[in-house]
C-alpha cells in the first residue's frame, strides 16, 4: 500500500457523507448564498460545487 504525504487523508465513509452534506446546505438548504458570496466564501463556482457532489455521489455508488 502506498503511503500518504504528511498533508494528505484519506476519507472514510463518515467524512464524505459530512463533506456531500455540507456542500449540499450550502448549495441548496434555506440559507443558501447568493453565488458571488459562495465564490467568495467557498473558493470554487456553484457549478463546480456542484460537479464535485455529483462525482462523489457517483463514486460512492
């Protein structure tokens, strides 16, 4: 098996179902940003979010 850098983790079920979650209410809960301010606050585009939760949903079936 390879070994991790010292920066890097390696994610179990409970942490991508809290990282899906948050980035779900974020995206999508009642006090969901506007998308400049989640640019802003998040680092990436709505879309990209939103990509990236598809992917990890799609990886975790």
């Amino acid at each position: 098996m390879a070994r991790l850098a010292a920066d890097q983790y390696v994610l179990g079920a409970d942490d991508v179902l809290a990282i899906v979650n948050a980035l779900g209410e974020v995206l999508d809960g009642p006090d969901a940003m506007d998308d400049p301010e989640f640019r802003l606050r998040i680092g990436v585009s709505r879309t990209a979010a939103r990509q990236a939760v598809q992917g990890i949903r799609g990886a975790r079936s």
